[in-house]
C-alpha cells in the first residue's frame, strides 16, 4: 500500500522539469517572471514542487559548485496555497506570509527581519482597509474618540495586536511556511510588531514594492524563488485575490513565482471574476477573451507538465512496487539505477529484467518472489491502466492501492478463479465510468455472471474493427469512443463469471460516487458554480465544463443526474443543464432528457416545462431530441405537463 503524499523522490521522471524551470528562474535576464506549472488533478504538481524546494537546498549540491553558490545566495520559499482560503483577506495573508518566511530564513532572516517587521505593519493597513476598518480597527477609534491624541497611531498600534493573518480575536493560527527553520525558537511576530518604533503607515503599490525591492538587495539575495501551490484548490475569489498579490505587490526585480495548478480552474475563476463583464465570449472574433488575456499578463511562462505514456506509467508501478517490497537501502540504490537509465534512454522500460539487474548488481541480493510477480503485473496492466486513467500518477496510485485490497479479499474469501488481467479491466471501467460500471453489475447480477450484454457488445466492436460494419449493435449510451476502446481492450470479458469480481468490488457498489470516485477538482468546481443562484457564474461553468473530455463529462453528468433524482422537487440540477444546453456541451441534451424521463413528473418543478419550451425555441434542432419527453409530460395529469400543454396550445 502507498501513501497520496506529495514527495521529492522522482518516481515520475519528473526531475528533467524541475531543472528546466530552476534554469529559468535563476536567469537573472529573465527575473522577475512569474511561472505556472500546469497539469490536471494529481498530474504531479506537488511532488516537483518538492522537488524544486530541495533542489535550491545549498547542502544538496557539492562544495565550491556554482550551484552550491547560487544556491547560496537565492531563497526559496514554499507555500499551500490553500492554507489562505479561510482568512477574511487572502492578499494580506499571502504578503505577510512571504514577510514572515523571509524573516525567518536560516540564511537570511536576521539581516532583514526589522525591515519584514516595518512592512508587516504597512500590510495590517492595507487589511483595516479591506475590512472597512472593522474589527481590527474598533478599538483604535474607541481610544480616539475617547481623548486619543491620534487615530492613526491608534489603528496601527490596534493593527499590530494581531498576527498578520488573523482572522479575529479568538482565531490567531497563523498559516506556517515549509520554509521556517522548525528547529529554532519561533519568532513573536506580534510582539516585534508592537515594539516597532518605525511610523509604518498605508504605503501605495509603487513604494511597497520599491520597499520590497531594497528588503531583498539589503539581504544580499539574488534571486527569491516563491513556490505557491495548491492554488487550484481555493474558491475563485482566493485564487484571483493571490494572483493579484503577485503582480501588484510581490513580482519586482529578482523575484520569481511558480504557481501549480489545473490551468481550467485558474481561467473558471477568471471567468467567475468577470461573470458580469461577459468574460466567456470572444470581444471580437480575432480578439483573445478576457479569461486568456487576463492570464497570460499574470504567468509569463505557462509549462504543462505531460501525461504519462505507458512506459513511463510501467516504470512508475515498478518502482511503486519495489518501494513496497525492498529494503529501503535496496529501494534507494534501484531508483539511482533507474535514473540512470533515464538519463540514457527515456524512453526504455525501468521494468523486470532492469529491476533485478539493479537488486542483483547490489551484493548479489536476490529479487523477491513477490516483487517478481508484481513486475510481470506492471507489464501486463501498463497498457490498460494507462488508457483508463489518462496517465495520472495520484490515480494510478489509488487505483493500485484498491487493487491489491481487492486481491487480499479475494486470498482471504479463497476465490481462486479471479485474474489481474479481468480484474485490472473492469476497475478501470469502474474508475474511468462507475454508471457503466454499475450497470454491468446489475446485468451480470440478473444472468447468473454471464451478462448477454457484453458478449453482444465485444462482437459488435471486434465486427467494426475487421470490417468497418458492426453485424451486432451496441447499447447506445456505450457508443462513446472511450468505452468502445474499453470493450476492445484485452482480455475480453464474454464467457467469464463474473460474480466474484463485482463480489469483492462491494465497497464501490456501496457507495456514492462522491464519497469514493475520484472526481477532479474541475468537476466540483463547474457543478458548483452550474448549481449557483447567480446566471454569470451559471455560463462561465458551463464554459468550462464546454473543455472537458468524455471521463469528466460521463461524472459530471453522474453528478447532476444524481441531484435531480434526490432532490426531484427543486430546480438546481435543471437550471444546470438549461446552462449546459445553452452553451452548447455535448451530450447535455440527451442527459437532460434521460434524467427527466427517470422521475416522476409529478415531482418536476412547472417552471422545468416553460424552460424547455424556451430552449426549443431558441434552438429549434431540439424539437426532435425532446419530442418523446414533451408529449410524456403532456399526457400525464401533473402541473409541468399542464403547464406545457398551455405553452404549447396554439394562438388565436
């Protein structure tokens, strides 16, 4: 089993984009520059985070190298993002966090901590000034109006009672900084701040960053390397409100950020930004959108890191596997191993024969019978899981941890008759398309094992492979090109019993698709804001979700489906595909129909029959997909059919 931790060790290969981006954010002709590392949930981010963090570590690097003295003279520093989305001004807390870490710094903090104090000050009244002067600034004009000799000395002195971030006067938890020297004693922020003599008062965005600027050349810091991660997963206001931090206060001369993050939440949160500026739609027809415009003036350098292929993937499960059989020394010399082979060819397979090479080359140590089997696996199921899970390694990971759970069930349950091969394929139905998944269920279920379904299904596609002419025809919903590439995929499935392997697959059968599948912070993100009360943030989501592929398509369909059928009464989900519909998604009119037509239409809103009147009118190329369902609700004694059928009476 594996931990979903983040980690410098490159299992990925990845150490080859941690160099490229630590060349561009050394080159002092390219500073200040602001860099986003781009990639889809679980796509690596954070682990080559990590590993650029380490590489900038003087100690990584031999002595008297020119990289132990750039080293030397450059500060990293890395932040989670998300650790500012509960803070009333997210822009404050990036800034003071920066001066926190700054001041804080093994190398560097004792020559500029006074100066981070000064600024720290200046940063409390750019927050009394977000808040309106509330909260923070109540008892600074209770002591003016008082006798006070001067609000404005009170306010800031009130300013300085707090930490930088807080939040109120009972919640004081700053968010700490991987960069802090945890082995020193902490610094009293709040202590150096009331003590500070210097009159800091609200500064303009030109002399805080000339302030800024002159901290850094003071410390003798060439470059300051600031990684901001996790971005991705804050509400859109946090995301915009850090972005602006960067370009209004913090980017000056010598500064570089790295911002990880999914690029799609990034410019939905733009778009979220804009809602009332139509920020969706092209200003002119050669003209970039807002969304595009605005993104490419924050993030200079935008590098997508790619998905793996099945070698890398293969590589990737070896080493996986070796971790959990090996000791760690053993581990530890096989990874050096595959690194190695990398650097000579990158695109050979780290697999069976180079692994026990590796364990044999180390005092003749002998591979594990274990490991060994587990090889033979990764070859075999490479392939496969790299078709079904889009070359991501936090799926990858997840997926091989409930494999092997599934298989110790099986052991302990002595169900000898399960393959990897079948197993490994249908865990991939069921992590690429759980509806479909549950519906093999049901279909193997009610035939003893031997759905009739799949075996109709397998032909249909190996006809269509041989000839171009299917002679069997295929479910209609299964018609999508990344299921007809499943039912293709070896081994076939006709033929087998299969119910031991949906009898250890329980634990998914069991539950929502929300509390086990992994859904993509994308996903959330549209569903929330097609699910908003605002019809601005309604068409940017459905924008979004306009760029999203078949899987994430097939979950959030999944999704909305879900809450109409629990919540049949309430309108969210049917607001939700009127937008989809609107801004022309692929397949929203047929998943409207098919979940209409699921429930009761007594339980359907009246309002649903107008919208639906109103989007054919608008579109008439949707009279004939939802003819079926408007004479459905016509015929039955229910207000939305009585409502369509008054809508749809003929004038005059």
């Amino acid at each position: 089993m594996w931990t979903d931790n983040e980690t410098s060790l490159d299992l990925l290969g990845f150490r080859v984009h941690a160099d490229l981006i630590r060349s561009v954010v050394t080159d002092q002709n390219l500073l200040p520059v602001t860099l986003g590392v781009f990639a889809d949930w679980g796509g690596g981010k954070t682990s080559l985070m990590k590993m650029l963090e380490e590489s900038f570590e003087p100690e990584q690097w031999p002595k008297d190298s020119d990289e132990r003295k750039q080293c030397e003279r450059t500060a990293c520093l890395y932040f989670n993002g998300w650790l500012f989305e509960g803070y009333d001004d997210a822009k404050s807390a990036i800034l003071s966090s920066v001066l926190v870490a700054l001041g804080e710094h093994k190398r560097f903090g004792p020559k500029v901590r006074d100066k981070c104090v000064s600024l720290l000050k200046t940063v409390n009244w750019m927050r009394v000034a977000h808040l309106g002067l509330k909260r923070v600034a109540l008892p600074a004009i209770a002591a003016y109006a008082t006798g006070g000799a001067s609000l404005v000395p009170a306010i800031a002195s009130s300013a300085g009672e707090l930490l930088p971030w807080g939040k109120s006067d009972s919640d004081k938890a700053e968010p700490k900084s991987d960069a802090a020297d945890e082995d020193k004693e902490a610094v009293d922020w709040a202590s150096l701040i009331r003590k500070d003599s210097t009159n800091a008062g609200p500064l303009d965005v030109r002399t805080f960053r000339e302030q800024f600027g002159q901290l850094l050349k003071d410390s003798e810091i060439d470059s300051l390397v600031v990684l901001i991660d996790d971005l991705d997963r804050c509400s859109p206001e946090r995301i915009i409100e850090n972005l602006e931090a960067i370009k209004l206060f913090l980017n000056v001369e010598n500064t570089a950020f790295i911002i990880g993050a999914d690029p799609r939440i990034v410019r939905h949160a733009i778009a979220w930004k804009y809602k009332d500026q139509d920020a969706t739609v092209e200003i002119e027809d050669e003209a970039p959108t807002i969304v595009t415009d605005y993104l490419e003036k924050l993030i200079q350098y935008p590098y997508r890191l790619p998905r793996l292929s099945p070698a890398e993937i293969e590589t990737y499960m070896a080493l996986l596997f070796c971790q959990s059989h090996l000791t760690e020394d053993l581990f530890k010399s096989t990874v050096s191993a595959c690194d190695l082979q990398r650097a000579e060819d990158r695109y050979a397979v780290f697999g069976y024969s180079a692994v026990k090479e590796a364990v044999n080359g180390n005092g003749g140590a002998k591979l594990p019978e274990g490991l060994a089997s587990a090889l033979t696996f990764s070859a075999s199921a490479a392939p496969l899981i790299t078709e079904g899970l889009k070359g991501n390694p936090r799926q990858v990971k997840r997926f091989l941890n409930a494999f092997v759970l599934r298989k110790k069930l099986a052991d302990v349950a002595k169900l000898t008759s399960i393959k990897d091969d079948i197993l490994v394929k249908l865990m991939i139905l069921e992590y690429a398309n759980e509806k479909k998944f549950r519906e093999l269920y049901e279909w193997q279920a009610a035939q003893n094992g031997f759905p009739k379904e799949i075996e109709v299904m397998e032909a249909a596609v190996s006809d269509d492979a041989n000839d171009g002419k299917a002679k069997t025809s295929i479910h209609e919903e299964w018609t999508v090109p990344r299921l007809k590439r499943w039912l293709s995929m070896q081994p076939v499935l006709s033929g087998v019993d299969l119910r031991d392997y949906f009898w250890i697959a329980r634990d998914r059968l069991q539950s929502s698709i929300t509390g086990m599948s992994l859904v993509p912070q994308i996903v959330r993100r549209v569903l929330e804001g097609l699910t908003s009360d605002n019809s601005g943030v309604q068409v940017a989501a459905a924008k979004s979700a306009g760029e999203f592929d078949e899987a994430e398509l097939e979950i959030l369909f999944d999704l909305l489906q879900r809450n109409a059928k629990q919540n049949p009464t309430e309108k969210t989900a049917y607001d939700a595909y009127r937008s989809l519909i609107e801004g022309n998604v692929n397949g929203a009119v047929g998943q409207m129909v098919s979940t209409v037509n699921e429930i009761p239409p007594s339980a359907i809103p009246p309002a649903v029959g107008g919208d639906i009147l109103t989007l054919i009118k608008a579109k008439q190329q949707l009279k004939k997909p939802f003819a079926g369902l408007i004479a459905k609700l016509k015929e039955s004694d229910s207000l939305v059919g009585k409502m369509i059928a008054q809508w749809d009476k003929p004038k005059g």
